[in-house]
C-alpha cells in the first residue's frame, strides 16, 4: 500500500490543519497517541505491571509521554516522570497533563531518579529538534542508553532529526518507537532507522485531508499490494508482455547478462533478446535458455577489414533488434572500452525507446558531456529514461564524493534527475527514485544488508526492465523495480541469512514476491 512520508515541517502543518481546519483538539489528539504507544508497549511487555520511567521534554512530545505514564499508572504499573526543563516554559497541552498526573497523585521529579526500570518512554524530542542535545537532554538521553531497561520512543527517537535521520549530538536507541499518522524521513534514512527499532505508525484521527492539497515530497510502499504490478491481460501472449533487449556482459564478465536477462522474465515480460560478446552464448543459453541471443564477435570494434564488416553487420542486426523491442537496458558488465562505449552511444542517440541504464553504461556515460546532453535532450522529447547507479556511480555523474551523495540522499538525486531529464534510482540502504519535474519522491523500506553483493544491482535493473517492457511508465517502474527487488532480498536472508545470500538467490524468490503482493489483506501498521 502507498503511504506517505513526511519531513517535520509537512507533520507540523498535518497537525495544525488537523487542529485549526478541522477542529480536532490537541488534547484529544495527544490522548489517542498515548493511547496507542500504551497499546504497543502492552503488546509486547504484556498486561504484568512492571517498573517504568517516563522522561519528558516541556514541549508536546514532552505531553504525549506523560499521558502515556498516567495510562501505565492506571493500569498498576509502577510509574516515575521526569521533566526535563523548566515547568514553566512547558506548552499548554503538556501543563495540562501534568496537571491530570498530579491529579493521581504521581509525582514528577526534575532530575532523573537512579533505580531500577523495565521500561523507559522516551519523550524527550519530538520532530522538532533542530539542534543538537547538550547539557540536561544529552545526559538524559546517555543515561537511556545505559540503563539495559527496554526503551519506547514516543514519536520519534530523542535527538534523530526527522528530516535526515541525523543524529543531533547524540540519541536514543529504542527498541521500539510509536509515531503517528505518517512515518517520518529521519525515522527511515540511516543512521536515525537503526535508533528507531521497530517502527509502528498508528493512526490517532490525522489523515491525508490535513495536508489540504500540499502533497509531501516522499512515498513508500508498506505491505501487499498488486497494484504496484501492471495489469496481466487474460487474452494476452508473449509479445503483449512486453519484448526487453538487454546490452549486457563481455568477454571476461558474463554473470551480470545472466542474471539481468533472467530477472527481466521473473516480473512479466514476455520475451528478451540478450546482445553480448559471443563468448557469453553457452553460458547464457544453459541459464537463460528462454532468451534470444545477439551476439558480437570477441574483438568487436577493430581496424581489420573483415572484423570491421562483421561489427557493420551486427550493427545491422542491432537496429533490427531495437525495432522489435519495447524498451532497453544497457550496461551491466559491458566494461568501459571502445565497444561499449559505441553501445551506448547507439542506445542514447539512435532510439527513442524506454531506457534503462546501469553499471558500466553510467560510468561511461558520466565521462561523456555530450551523450549527457543528448541523453537530457531526449528525455525533454518525452522518452522514458531510467538510471540506476548506487552511491559511487551516483557520485561520478552528479559531480561530489559517496559521502556527499549520502547525506544528501533526499536533495541530489532530484537535481540530477532535473539535469539529464531523467527518472533516478539513487541504491544505498534506502534507495530513492525520483523523476524530473515531480516533487514527490519514492523512498524505499524493503530489502536488508545481505543485499549488498555481487549481481545484486543486475538483478535490479532486469526488474526495472521487464517492468518497463509491460507498459508501465519509468516512476513505475523503477518504484516497483526497487520494492519487489527488496522484499526478494528478504524472502532470501530468510531462507539463506543474510549472510549467505548471493543474488541468484534473489532472483530465485522474485516469483514469491511478485505472489505475495496478491496474497490478500493489505497489511497497513507495522
């Protein structure tokens, strides 16, 4: 299922147009929230009481986690709080709590008291932070980290930036954190996910509608869902489905062909046609023997005179092969010499059909201006064009180092997709795919470390492929390229570990993930 995912600025306005245009009140609010962290902390510590700590900051997050103290009273539990701040500087929603608390007769310390805690509800910083935690805050937020007791973060960890998942001087490890609504970047990007813990978005009566028109800049997909597939006609046949002609491989690499060309079939295409160096023609059949193969002679390019009309004929051949198919992929394991660079330059200025490149196709198209601009060109004459580098490739064609690429994740990749006219799959531990002239973005959540292997980035931009062969556009593609790919990467850490997973083994699940997505219910929450 689509679902958004917001910066701190687009919740913040979510929840005033909640309040202000619809006339939801902000206690009634903070009330569900705290219902709902109560819900997933009794979920998983069970209805015993325990000893529990609650540590508030003086603002709203500050609220929602007093509240949820009061429920945990209320239920037996034994409950301390600390507000960390001055009383009087606490916003009116969370003096109001703290009024309902002392109505109960609980106690709220200034200082954290030293004891012994099961759990502890972060409250500390909600998705407004926007400096970094110094003094009283780091010290609380040190001690969490220290204290082994089982920690809830109320909304978002204390000191992860919603917006980039930075840390802010310093910040919780949770085990588990409740947000609201919609989940939130910093909740998502790295470094912030791996404080997050398991995540769990609950719905507290704030919906789409209190965007009032102003979509967010990101997207993902959560759960089952077969619209993310393009429709299968029942009357179809092979050539309905789609024909991919995929560059791929040469005469020392012929495992990315390989795997590109077979990932192309696991989503749907009907037909593929692989053109590589001869020498990959066996291996290619015994694991492909589905595809169709279009060979060019060991030395490709060469001053010989009977080479050089053998590589004319080919290129014949090529052109031939471009009209019959519906799309194509360049680049995975073609290598940077002369021959692949004549490849490429084929594909970008010879063709106006849907493009995919990848691998060796981005970095030679990163030493080339001038195919840059022609590639730029064509995307303004409305040709679907799909680029797929991770953070070193990315790097290479924007102009700035990985780690740059990296921390500006959700920014750069729309600049250089608005440059080449392009749709971009920016690959890191989440993966972003953004087009040109749109301002949302998809923002991938599937997938695991084990996915960081050898043929991985192949058997993706196969994926992206055979979906663009089925008519669906490049945005569409790509999404549900990098989705599908994920949720493959996961059904193999599950059955190898992550560990032991190779990427063949991800495109032996492609077929279980494709099935999942038709396998009922959309699962909404976690």
């Amino acid at each position: 299922m689509r679902q958004y995912v917001v910066t701190a600025s687009e919740m913040k306005r979510c929840d005033a147009n909640t309040t202000e245009r619809y006339h939801m009140p902000s206690l009634l609010l903070m009330e569900r929230a705290a219902l709902a962290t109560v819900e997933e902390i009794l979920r998983i510590c069970g209805s015993r009481p325990h000893r529990a700590l609650v540590v508030a900051g003086c603002g709203n997050n500050g609220g929602d986690g007093l509240a949820v103290g009061r429920l945990l009273l209320l239920r037996g539990w034994q409950v301390a709080c600390a507000l960390l701040g001055s009383e009087e500087k606490c916003s009116r929603e969370t003096a109001a709590q703290i009024d309902i608390l002392r109505a109960y007769g609980a106690q709220i310390d200034s200082t954290i008291q030293e004891s012994e805690y099961d759990v502890i509800v972060d409250a500390i910083f909600g998705v407004g932070l926007s400096r970094d935690a110094e003094g009283i805050y780091r010290e609380a937020i040190e001690w969490i980290n220290r204290s082994g007791a089982w920690v809830c973060s109320v909304d978002i960890p204390s000191g992860v930036s919603a917006d980039t998942g930075g840390i802010m001087g310093c910040a919780v490890r949770a085990d588990l954190t409740v947000t609201y609504g919609f989940r939130k970047l910093g909740q998502l990007l790295y470094p912030g996910a791996a404080q997050t813990g398991a995540l769990v978005c609950r719905d507290i009566g704030i919906d789409e509608r209190s965007f009032c028109g102003e979509t967010p800049s990101w997207y993902t997909h959560i759960g089952s869902d077969s619209r993310v597939l393009p429709a299968r006609r029942p009357d179809g046949n092979k050539g309905t489905f789609g024909k991919a002609l995929v560059i791929a491989g040469s005469g020392r690499i012929a495992g990315a062909a390989m795997m590109a060309v077979k990932s192309v079939l696991r989503v749907g295409a009907g037909m593929v046609k692989a053109v590589t160096d001869v020498r990959n023609s066996a291996a290619l059949q015994q694991f492909v023997p589905e595809a169709m193969l279009l060979t060019y002679g060991e030395e490709g390019l060469s001053e010989n005179v009977v080479l050089a009309e053998a590589w004319a004929l080919f290129l014949e051949e090529l052109k031939e092969a471009e009209t019959w198919a519906d799309c194509i992929l360049i680049g995975p394991g073609i290598g940077l010499g002369e021959t692949a660079y004549e490849l490429l330059r084929f594909c970008i200025r010879e063709s106006m059909l849907p493009l995919v490149i990848d691998a060796d196709g981005l970095n030679l198209l990163a030493r080339d201006a001038a195919l840059q601009k022609a590639l730029a060109d064509c995307g303004r004459q409305g040709r679907a064009i799909v680029l797929t580098p991770h953070l070193g490739e990315f790097a290479r064609l924007y102009g700035c180092t990985a780690a740059q690429a990296r921390a500006h994740l959700t920014e750069y990749p729309h600049s250089l997709s608005d440059r080449l006219q392009c749709v971009v799959v920016c690959k890191d531990a989440r993966t972003v795919v953004v087009r040109h002239g749109e301002k949302t973005g998809y923002l991938n959540t599937t997938g695991n470390a084990g996915m960081a292997t050898a043929g991985s980035g192949d058997v993706l931009a196969g994926m992206i492929t055979g979906l663009l062969a089925q008519g669906m556009t490049g945005t569409d593609a790509a999404s549900a390229g990098v989705y599908l790919h994920g949720i493959a990467g996961d059904l193999a850490a599950s059955r190898r570990t992550q560990t032991a997973m190779t990427a063949t083994d991800i495109i032996d699940c492609i077929g279980d993930a494709v099935a999942g997505q038709f396998a009922g219910a959309t699962e909404e929450g976690r």
